[in-house]
C-alpha cells in the first residue's frame, strides 16, 4: 500500500527531528555541582526527571520515534476535535437565534389549552405575548382590580420578584368591592346569584365577591344577558362582585388557582392599553369572547351567516329567541342578524326540527341552519283549587279531638276525598285527566292537631314526576258537627281512670265527657300535639333546567364546560 503525501512529509519530520536530538546529545556536558549546594549523603539516591526516566536504556531511539508518533496523533485528533466543536457552536447560535426570532413574531391564543373540545374553539381575539426565557415568568399571577378605571389589570413575575403587566380586562364592578388585599379561595364551572341568574368561571375572594362572566338566563351558553354584557367599563349597581367577559373570567378561572393574590386599587392609571369594548346587539344570546367551540361568532365572518354548530335544546312550550344562535354579516361587514329570514316551529310538539336562515336573494343568497330539539323535560304543575295555596283547614267538634278520632276512617276519608274534589295537575297549563296509573296521595303515619304533610306525586305523558307537599290543619271548633263516631262511641263515667294531661284532679264531672272508653293513651291529643316534623310551606323545588341531556353524545348538542360542580352565590 502507498503511503500518502501527508504521511511521507510526517516521516521526513520525525526523522530531521531525530537527528536534532541526536546532536543535541552529543553536545550535553555533565552538569558541575553549584557552589552553594551541599552534598548529597552518601547512599542517597538523585532523584531521575520523568522524561530521563523514559529515555533511558538500550531503546533510547525507538522511544523517542513511538512517542512522537504517539504525540502526532493525539494532536492531530485535537485538532479534528477543536474544528468539530467550532461548527457545533456556529450552528447552535444560528438555530438559537432563529427560534428567538420566531418565538418573537408568533402569537398565541390567551385561553389556556383545556380539553380538546374547549381547544378547537378559541376566542377570535389574540393576544401577542413574549416567552418564558424573555419574560422570566414563573408560573403565578397577581390580579388588580382598578375601581377608577372598572378594568382588571393580571401582572406576572421576574425572576427577582418584581411584576411586570400581562393584559388589561374590562369589567364591571358592584358596590360591595372595597379597596384592600384578598386572595382566590374556591372556583366554580357555574353559579346562580341571588336573582336567579346564572354565572360561568366564578373564582371566590373575601366574603362572598367573585370574578365571574355577566350573568346568563340560564345554565346555557345560549342565553347571555346581553344588558348586562353592554355594562362593561360601568358600574353595576344590582352586582356583588366583579363581573368579565366570558372569554376573560375564563382566563382568569384557568390561569388564578386558589391562593392567588388579589389587590383591590381604589384609583391608578393602567399600564398597558386595553381592549376597545364594543357593545352587542340584544337578539345575540352568545357572548363573542366565549371561547366554547360552539359559539357562533368564532366562525363568523363577511358575507357569511354563521350558526351554532350543535343541536339547540328546547323545553316544550317555550318561545325560542331564534336569532340567539346566529350572527351574520353582510360583504361590507355590516351586522345584519336582524334581516335574517326564517320560519318559526311549534315547540308543543316533541322532536328535533331544522331552522334555515336566509339573506337576500338569488345566487348570492347567504344560508345557514340551526337544528332545535324540542323536548319535555318539566315535571306536571301539582295545586289545590280554587287559590293553588296548597293547604286546607278540617274543623272538629271538641268531644272528637281524640287521638283515635284524629286517626280514624271516617276523618281520613274525609280529607282525602277533600282533596281529590279539589286537586289539579297541570301540563303547559293544561289539565292532566287523572287516574289511579298517574297520581298517588301519600299521607302521614299519624295525624296530630295543628299541621300535618300529605305528599302528592303525579306523571305527565312525558314520563315527568312531580312532587307536591298539601298542608292539612286540624282544628277544634264549637260549632263542628257531633259524627256519628261520636255518639255511638260515648261512655259512661267509668272511663273517668284515664285522664287527660290537662286534668290536675279526680272529679268525675271534669273527665265524662272527654274520652271514649277507647282510648288507649294518657294524653290529649288535642291539647298537648307534638310538634310537625314537616317542610316550611313551600313547593318542592324544580330542579334547573338541563344544558344537555345526561348521556348524549357531546358534539350533538351544547353541554356544560369542563369545571367544577356549580355553587350558588348571592
């Protein structure tokens, strides 16, 4: 094998650096001891340098060739090292700078990523934020609520703990808000407020204020209280708390866990400028900044009518606000919702029914359709005739207010026919015809005077069960008519051994006329009643109205958002 160009010119060095060597040794003189240096003692050893120590012996010269051989190569495999590390330096500083670059000019969406349904559909506005390595973020947030500016200003952290701005939020602002320091404490997916009005993405702090969405009909996506939305940038007289857009009290119940630090500033200017806040029509039942998949304003656009994408569930009987799930825009960018066209669906009847929406006329005709299921899911109407007050009063003449009597047939027949006479049970305001497969009339185990609790229970055609508790009242009267229980029951004086709890004495005059012989127990119904373990008088609540039916398929209608179990708030 030939050797190379490269390894001849290397041979020609080791050997002209051999022969220098060479002559180098033939020059080397013995080293004279230096004056001021003692001797040695004798059988001391003098110490051998390394590089003798190598040198010596008969293969002096072979040594010398193998280690400088030995020397090249390691130098030339530094040298392939050195260069290698110079490109892999050049080429990271080229891929740094260039992912810098990007992460400078991207956006993102400012929803945090949730799950795939709530990812799919992001709020149209972005926001343009800076990375972690720029921005020295780490991972906690302080909220600010301004009072002078009704705005909610989120601030981040540097590494050294100073805050630096994220974004500013519009809001509205009750009077029970203070200046002062809180802290987020709890969170919920939904709440209700004491007007009946539903809430999304609440996050608790002080003593019953909250950061949450303005307020909705109901536990729908559907239907956003478009007065109260208009109030942003205001103060709200009728609220307790802090009231955002959807799209940001869902920021806020994504990014603000419990712990979170929360200033309430009375006045301040804000440090970053805020969205522009434009107001809404009220025939739109979405929030534009709802981030949910569904709404119809992340698919809206000019010349173009957009819809809700899932099936809208409707309870029997109601009117539907058909406009609630669409938004449409003509080729100039003008709102014309309001224009649309449309037939209306008789919501009496159950079934699913497709709505088509149109604008204008011949090719360029703009269309769209929602799907409606009309559904029953409201129990029957139970009441009394003739006020719906739901009690009724039986007067019993003072020789009968007897524990027995009290629990007798003949009183018992006599409420329960009481009750039928006048009992109704409503579907959509109609009467339900009753029958014993429909309705059931549940009473107490015992009747006692004062009050007691008769439960009614009935089904409508829908298979809806609603519950109903009838208040009944037992009271003694003088002028009550003498039964016939009474008279063919009356004793003689003999049953004057069983008193009454009232009776302090034996005389016989007192006790005659008080008690069957019957009775088996020493006290007086009538006059020492034990208290009623019954409800207050109030209907059995209704349980809230269904955003989506228990076990359907998700993408087919419009469910809750992901989040905790709702709470009610006042």
């Amino acid at each position: 094998m030939e050797k190379s160009d490269h390894d001849m010119e290397e041979i020609e060095n080791i050997e002209e650096l051999e022969n220098l060597m060479t002559q180098a040794e033939r020059l080397d003189l013995p080293d004279e001891p230096k004056p001021d240096q003692p001797d040695e003692p004798d059988g001391a050893e003098e110490p051998i340098p390394e590089e003798a120590e190598e040198n010596s012996g008969s293969g002096t010269g072979f040594d010398r060739k193998k280690l400088l051989r030995i020397g090249s190569i390691c130098l030339q495999l530094l040298l392939v090292i050195g260069i290698v590390g110079v490109f892999f330096l050049i080429g990271k500083s080229v891929i740094d700078h260039t992912m810098l670059k990007e992460t400078k000019s991207s956006t993102r969406y400012v929803i945090s990523e949730t799950s795939a349904d709530q990812s799919e559909g992001a709020m149209g506005e972005e926001e343009q934020e800076t990375s972690e390595e720029e921005t020295g973020y780490q991972g906690a947030y302080h909220i600010d609520i301004n009072l002078k500016q009704y705005a909610v200003v989120i601030y981040g952290y540097q590494e050294d703990g100073t805050e630096f701005p994220v974004k500013v939020m519009n809001c509205t602002i009750g009077p029970d808000i203070k200046a002062g320091d809180y802290t987020i404490t709890q969170a919920f997916s939904w709440a209700q407020d004491t007007d009946g009005n539903w809430h999304m993405y609440n996050s608790q702090f002080g003593n019953r204020l909250w950061l949450q969405s303005v307020g909705y009909g109901k536990r729908t996506h559907d239907t956003l209280l478009t007065d109260e939305y208009n109030l942003l940038t205001k103060e709200n007289e009728k609220g307790n708390g802090v009231r955002l857009s959807v799209g940001d009290a869902y920021w806020i119940y994504k990014n603000c866990p419990e712990g979170t630090k929360l200033t309430v500033s009375k006045d301040g200017d804000l440090p970053l400028e805020r969205a522009e806040f434009e107001k809404i029509d009220s025939v739109y039942g979405w929030d534009p900044t709802d981030p949910y998949k569904y709404n119809p304003w992340l698919h809206a656009g000019k010349n173009k009518i957009s819809a809700a994408t899932a099936v809208v569930q409707v309870e029997r009987g109601e009117e539907i606000p058909y406009l609630a799930n669409v938004v449409a825009f003509d080729a100039k960018g003008k709102a014309v919702t309001k224009e649309l066209e449309y037939k209306e669906i008789d919501t009496k009847k159950v079934g699913k029914y497709e709505v088509e929406y149109t604008y204008g006329e011949g090719e360029k005709q703009l269309k769209a359709s929602v799907t409606y299921e009309i559904k029953d899911t409201t129990p029957p109407v139970i009441r009394l005739k003739p006020d719906g007050k739901n009690e009724f009063t039986v007067k019993v003449a003072p020789s009968n207010f007897t524990e027995k009597y009290l629990n007798g047939k003949e009183l018992i027949n006599q409420i329960v026919k009481q009750i039928k006479e006048n009992l109704e049970v409503l579907d959509l305001e109609e009467p339900i015809k009753l029958n014993s497969g429909n309705y059931t009339i549940t009473l107490p185990d015992k009747f006692y005077a004062d009050r007691n609790m008769v439960v009614i229970e009935a089904t409508d055609a829908y298979e809806n069960t609603g519950k109903q508790a009838i208040y009944v009242f037992i009271e003694e009267d003088e002028d009550a008519e003498t039964t016939v229980e009474e008279t063919t029951t009356k004793k003689p004086k003999e049953t004057t051994t069983k008193k009454t709890q009232e009776t302090t004495t034996k005389k016989p005059k007192e006790t005659t006329t008080q008690k069957p012989k019957e009775t088996t127990t020493k006290k007086n119904v009538a006059t020492t009643p034990p208290k009623a373990t019954t409800p207050p008088r109030t209907t059995v609540p209704e349980t809230d109205p269904p955003s989506a039916e228990p076990g359907a398929d998700p993408e087919d209608q419009i469910p809750e958002p992901e989040g905790q179990a709702s709470a009610e708030n006042s």
